[in-house]
C-alpha cells in the first residue's frame, strides 16, 4: 500500500457525508470516520438496510458524533434532514463500501432508498471505495457500471488487492484503507477548490439596457440584449461565486444559480446596485440610457390633430458605475466597466477607465463584423492599470469565462475579501 500523505489542511472544517453500503469492510468506516473526524471534518452518515447487517446505527452515530440516517420516508426527516438537504449540506460524499449491488443501482440510477436518492440527488463531488469478492468486481456487469459511473465524473478509491474476508480467496477486491480513502479525499477537496476559484465571493454584475419612461406606454431604450451580462453572471455562479445581477428589461432568461433583480430604469438600477453591495467584483455591462425624460406623463400624451408634436426635455441619469467606483468603503474590490466604441477604441476605453474610477474596462469594438450589439461573439480589449489585452473574437460565454477567471486570479493575488 501506498503510504498516503494526508496534511489534514484540506478536509478540516469540510462537511463529508459517509454513505455506508452492506459489506464485511465497513467496520473499517469506524476508523474513517475517526481519522476524518481527528482532522477536523464533520461526518454524516447514511446506512443502508444491508450496512445495519453489519454495523449498528449507533456504534456509527457513536463515532460520528451526530445522527445516522437510514430512512428515505421517515416522516420527521422528510420534513427536517430529508435526502435532498443531506446532499446539499456537504461538500464532499463518499460511498465506503460500496458493494456491487450499490455501483449497479448508482451506475442505473436508482433511487429506491435514502443511499440511492442522496446519490442521485447530489450535485457534489463523489467518490466511492469499493468492496467486493474478486469475482464479483471483476464480472464484466461490475466492470460496465464503473466505467458508466467514471463518465458520470464519479472518483474510485481501490480497490486494493489481497486477502478476502473469506478464507482462500484472494484477489482485487478489499477496501482501500482509511487513510487512503482520506488522502483521496482530500484530493477530491482540492480539486473541486480549484475548479471553483470564486466560491466565498460576492459577484454584482448589471446587464440589459434600461426602459426611460416617456409616458405610461412609450419609453427610451437602446438595443442591448443583455447577452454578455447575463453570460458574465452565470459564469461567475459557475466558478463558485455568490451572485446578483440588476437586469434591465431582456427577453432572454435569468441564468442559473443567480439572485436575478429586474428593473426598467437607470434610477432602478442603481438602488437595486446599492441594495446589493456589498460585492468583492461589481460587472457594469448594462447599456444604462444616458438620459431620462425629465417629468415623464402620468398619462398617454394625446396626439392632437394640427398640435407641435412634443418636445422632450431630458436629463442625465446617475452614472451608476462611477457612483460605484468612486464609492470609499462600499466599493468592490475590483470594479469591472464596459466600453461600446466604433473608433480609437483602446484610447477611448482607457481614457473611460480613469474618467470612471474603475479597475478594468472590457472595451467592445462594435464597428468589427459579427457586431457585439445583440450578438452571439464579441472582440474585446481588457484594459488594466498595467495595460491592454487585445482578446481573439470569441462567444460572449468564452469571454465572460475568462474575464471571470481573470477576476478570481486578480482577487487571489490581492488576497481581497469582503
Ligand atoms: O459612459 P459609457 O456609457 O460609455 O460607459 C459605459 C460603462 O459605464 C458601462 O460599464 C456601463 O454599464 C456604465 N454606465 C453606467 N451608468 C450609466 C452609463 C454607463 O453604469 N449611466
């Protein structure tokens, strides 16, 4: 056996959920709960029917020191820690030992017990050590349902090879150790901290254009899509990210894992910006109307035969990013605005960066082919205090990915948080 090395850094403070299945190896999850548990996790765990042949409830609650649950419609737990919370309330599952019968129902996505519906139900990373006869994990029906479930993303840990509980028998088949499994563990842990560089972090990001009312029924708008925006938000829901986005009127949908605010105008905007901070990144990619009408009509203004058509007196409306950038300790760490320029676009934007107070400007060169406005690519310029970045045309998903790693990059650097 390789000799893991577990620092313990990684696992303490971190919520693992221990799925128990029914073989001779889980009295060996008595000692991974204590090792994890020495390292400073929480442990949670579910039995099966077929574990609680082997070890108690309470023997694993005795350890654990919480609750052990075995019951997919125990009516206290629907209702209290029901399958759907307890894969929510870790960061980590691991399913020790995981029989043949338990692969199979994973690889088929079974959900007929509280084992099962947790697994099917989680979003977190999971990783299994299996235990089995060598025969069994060797029969080609096993080896079908751990390649489906290595597809699925989900991690192995063993199984090691040896003696067999069962007298004469050897061969791949015995639990991975402990620590082995802890040192998997941590792995696991620190990969899927790397895969979510902004998780801990508030993103705010603005998206759409504004509608500037006229009367009840006509108002001033622009042809922003909200595209880039919303791509921006979701990206940073993807990395980890807490976020909410103030979208202007867009008629695409909210994206996934946001806190979506909708409002019309620039003065909605931006209580509903300030309403959200405070924020380590605020993303100022909405096409605010620079003017609004100065006393919109309560009422339909009339056409009146022969009658001037109205004039309109506008005024400006609040520069939300500027208010923002140039705000003493309510202002995000780092401030990200947008520029729409046909010409000089790279002197223009970095000229906007100084007149805005923000940290970066992602300048758009709308007169390029495949137009930023309302569509799909975007050519950008990431201008910074240290320079500019001329970016390849890319989807506006491309962009908003990268511009939101870069942002992760930059907060870790300046070691920034709220
Ligand atoms: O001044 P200009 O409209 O070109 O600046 C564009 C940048 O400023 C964008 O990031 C946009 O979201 C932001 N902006 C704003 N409030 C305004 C006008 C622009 O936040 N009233």
């Amino acid at each position: 056996m390789r000799a893991p090395s577990t620092n313990g850094l990684d696992v303490n403070g971190r919520r693992i959920l221990l799925i128990l299945g029914g073989g001779i190896a889980a009295y060996k999850c008595l000692d991974l709960i204590r090792r994890l548990r020495e390292r400073g996790a929480k442990v949670r765990a579910v039995m099966t029917a077929a574990a609680q042949q082997f070890i108690t409830p309470l023997a694993v609650g005795a350890i654990s020191g919480d609750r052990v649950f075995t019951e997919l419609f125990d009516r206290e737990d629907e209702h209290d820690v029901g399958h759907i919370r307890l894969s929510r309330e870790a960061d980590l599952i691991v399913v020790a030992p995981a029989t043949a019968s338990l692969l199979a129902k994973m690889a088929g996505g079974h959900a007929d017990d509280l084992a099962t519906a947790v697994l099917l139900a989680t979003d977190k990373p999971v990783l299994v050590a299996p235990a089995m006869n060598p025969r069994m994990w060797l029969h080609p029906a096993t080896q079908r349902n751990v390649a489906t479930l290595r597809g699925d993303g989900i991690r192995f840990i063993g199984p090691n090879t040896g003696e067999m509980a069962e007298s004469g028998e050897a061969g791949p088949g015995r639990m991975a150790e402990p620590l082995e499994i802890v040192a998997a563990i941590e792995e696991l842990l620190r990969e899927a901290k790397n895969d979510r560089p902004l998780a801990g972090r508030h993103v705010l990001v603005t998206s759409g254009p504004t509608h500037e009312p006229i009367d009840p029924v006509r108002y001033i708008a622009n042809r922003s899509s909200g595209k880039q925006g919303h791509a921006i938000a979701r990206a940073a829901a993807e990395l980890g990210a807490r976020v909410t986005l103030v979208s202007g009127p867009v008629s695409i949908a909210d994206p996934p894992n946001v806190d979506v605010v909708h409002v019309e105008t620039a003065q909605e905007m931006l209580a509903a910006v300030e309403a959200a901070l405070p924020a380590d990144i605020g993303v100022f990619a909405a096409a605010v109307a620079d003017w609004r009408v100065a006393s919109a009509s309560g009422q339909k203004i009339k056409k009146e035969k022969g009658a001037a058509p109205p004039s309109l007196a506008l005024v400006e409306n609040p520069d939300i990013l500027k208010t923002i950038a140039t705000r003493g300790p309510m202002r995000p760490a780092l401030v990200i605005g947008f520029a729409a320029e046909t010409e000089n676009v790279v002197e223009a934007a970095k000229k906007k960066r100084k007149a805005k107070g923000c940290d970066w400007i992602v300048a758009n060169d709308v007169s390029e082919k495949g137009g930023a406005m309302g569509g799909d690519r975007n050519a950008v310029h990431l201008i910074t205090a240290q320079g500019t970045e001329s970016w390849p045309v890319m989807d506006k998903t491309e962009v908003a990915r990268r511009l939101m790693e870069r942002a992760a990059q930059h907060l870790r650097q300046t070691q920034v948080t709220v």
